[in-house]
C-alpha cells in the first residue's frame, strides 16, 4: 500500500497530522507493508525571512487579522499539537521560506531517511525555533536524519531536486489541493487535514480490505 503526504514544513497542522497519521499507522496490522512518501507544498512561496519577525505578526499581515486575533488562533494549535505529544514554541518559531527545506526532504528520500527528515524538520522549526531557509541550518538538520553534511552542502549550491519540489506543488494542484497536509491512499482516496487518529485507521483498513477483494 503506499501512502502520499503533501507537507509544508512551517504548517502546524502538518506536523500534527503527522503525528496522528503515525500513530493509526501504529495500529494497522500490515503497517510493515505501507509504503509513505512525503510531497512537497508550500503555503507562502513569497515568503521569506526577515530576522526579529515573530510568527504572530507574519499571522497577522497574511490573514489581514490583528496580532491578538493571531496569538489567540496560534495558541489553540499549541494545545492542539500539546494533545498529540508535540512541544510547539511559537514565542521562537521564525517565520521562512521552505522551498530549500522541500529540497533536503527530496535528498533525503533518495537516501532513505525520508521520514526522518520531516520530523527533524518540523522539531527544528516548532519546537527548536530555528530558521530553517538557513543553508547551515539545513545542514545540521540533515546530519541528524542521517544525511552526509557534504551530500547536503553540494546539493543545496546547486538546483538539484528543484524540479521536483514544484513537480509536487503542481500536482497538488492538479488534484485540487489547496490546504495540507493532504494524504493519499494508493491514489484513491484522499483525506484532507489533521483527522482524527481513528479516521486515518479506518481508512487504511477500508483500503487494504479493497486491494483484497482484487
């Protein structure tokens, strides 16, 4: 069975649905026979980091909202994430560009270690406060999904995996994505957002009994 996820890093809500996702895949009987493999979106492509900014006023300036209205929607996904295990620090995240942050996920599939490269993504930007357009950044992030530093250095100095971050966004688009984290199952059905744990269980059962029947 494969499973696609379209992300973007600097989406709390993707990392939630993450969480929950892995969590019903946990459950799943043939979890061993799931194949998962993340798809690169970006919610602000003209986003870029701009140092001392806070999250609360990029919120605000992008939603046409006050801060306070920002503070308040920014501290129910952080008792959100807190139910699911998830430590966000939102006083620290660092609002930036993921298009690069796309491209190490890309490096890392090619490598295997996918999956460990969105967790210390999403660890770096929400909890750690890190601003993750940072080559260096992207660097140490790597290393720790078990990425060589070099692999990382050649790849972020050049355009490689460029064409297929927006070959992502695009079929995303395709599909009439507009909102993540989206998933996928075997190309059939899609669920859109942060469901319940129980919804993504159901739902990898419904489809592994279908590929039965076949």
């Amino acid at each position: 069975m494969k499973i696609d996820i379209w992300s973007d890093i600097m989406c709390p809500f993707c990392y939630i649905g993450k969480r929950k996702f892995e969590m019903a895949l946990e459950q799943f009987a043939h979890k061993n026979e799931v194949q998962v493999e993340w798809h690169s979106y970006q919610l602000q492509p003209d986003l870029q980091h701009e140092p001392g900014k806070d999250t609360y006023t990029s919120l605000s300036e992008s939603k046409g909202i006050s801060k306070q209205r920002a503070k308040e929607m920014i501290g129910h996904v952080t008792e959100m994430a807190k139910a699911e295990g998830l430590v966000y620090n939102f006083d620290n995240v660092q609002p930036a560009n993921t298009f690069d942050a796309h491209r190490l996920t890309h490096l890392a599939a090619s490598h295997g270690v996918q999956n460990e490269a969105e967790e210390q993504l999403f660890i770096a930007h929400f909890t750690e406060g890190k601003n993750i357009q940072d080559h260096e950044t992207l660097v140490e992030i790597g290393v720790k999904a078990g990425l060589e530093a070099q692999d990382i250095r050649t790849m972020l100095a050049s355009d490689t995996y460029t064409y297929e971050v927006k070959l992502d966004i695009q079929d995303a688009g395709n599909m009439g994505v507009s909102g993540v984290p989206f998933f996928v199952i075997d190309r059939k059905y899609g669920i859109s957002g942060a469901q319940p744990t129980e919804l993504f269980l159901n739902a990898l059962q419904q489809a592994w009994q279908e590929q039965e029947v076949k």
